[in-house]
C-alpha cells in the first residue's frame, strides 16, 4: 500500500472513530482530554519534529506543519479519551498499568511504520523505546488532567450546594 493511502485510510478511521467514541460517558470531560492532548502535542511533537528526532516525511499539509497532524491531533487524542473512559471507575495502581494496553500496540504500529513506509523516521537518537515513553507519559498526563479537573468540579459543586441561594439585590 502506498504511505499517501495507509495516511487516508488511518484519518478516515480516525474521524469515524469519534462517532462512537462521544456517545458515551460525560462528553465534556471527553472533549477536555481530547483538547488538552491536542495542546500537549503541540507541547512536545513540534520539537521534536523540529529537531529531526522524529520525521514525517509523507504528511498531510507538509507546507504548514511538521508533525503528523493526523496522529497529533486525531489518532493520539482519540487513544487519550479511549483510556480515560476505560480507566474512569478503576483504581489508581489498574490505572497506571491499564495504560499499556494502549501504548504497546501504539508504539509497535509506529515501529512498524517507521520500518516499512514513509509515514514517520526515527534518528539515530530516537527508537521505540523514546515513543513507548512519550505515549505512555502522556496518556497518564492526560488522565490526571481529567482527575484534577473533576475533582474541582466536585468541590465546586458541593460548596454551591452549601451556599443559600437568594434572590434579593
């Protein structure tokens, strides 16, 4: 298959896949991960793309962007949502070892990516072992950001709740 075609074929898969993915759960708090990962690959794939560590040379909009926008900002964000809701009831340490079942088959499809098409190249400073970390440091970011923020929003709620309500000016 051609780079340009496996490239479609993950966005198509990647767009369709939010139609499932936003039924479920407090589609707030979904679109907040999937938000603050967008930002956070802006945070950290845009330097490393800058530096060469990590290329896409077969990318869509390669005159705008450097990174694979397609992975940034649909594929890894989506993954984010997908281990938020999966991890949502679960105890910390389940947590912290549930983030594997995401970003092992992750970083193996890069691996094989970067081996067998024009998708994403590694440096010489660069090997699946950097990725595995990447992902999985931000995959848990990610879900404590969607802890911190509902944590606030319990505490928020329960103090309106203690605050007499008037109407009088």
């Amino acid at each position: 298959m051609k780079d340009k075609t496996v490239l479609r074929l993950i966005t198509v898969l990647g767009f369709s896949s939010w139609l499932l993915l936003f039924r479920k759960g407090s589609i707030k708090d979904w679109f907040l991960v999937y938000l603050f990962k967008g930002f956070v690959s802006s945070l950290i794939d845009t330097p490393i793309a800058r530096k060469k560590l990590v290329q896409y040379p077969t990318r869509l909009f390669p005159n705008y962007y450097k990174t694979n926008i397609v992975f940034d900002y649909v594929i890894f964000p989506i993954a984010c949502v997908i281990y938020s809701q999966l991890t949502k009831n679960v105890k910390w340490l389940k947590t912290i070892l549930s983030v594997f079942i995401l970003s092992i088959p992750m970083t193996i499809i890069e691996e094989w990516l970067e081996r067998n098409t024009n998708l994403v190249k590694y440096s010489k400073k660069w090997s699946w072992l950097n990725t595995l970390t990447y992902l999985t440091v931000t995959f848990w970011s990610s879900r404590i950001f969607i802890s911190v923020i509902r944590f606030f929003d319990r505490k928020r709620k329960s103090n309106l709740g203690n605050v007499e309500y008037t109407d009088k000016i």
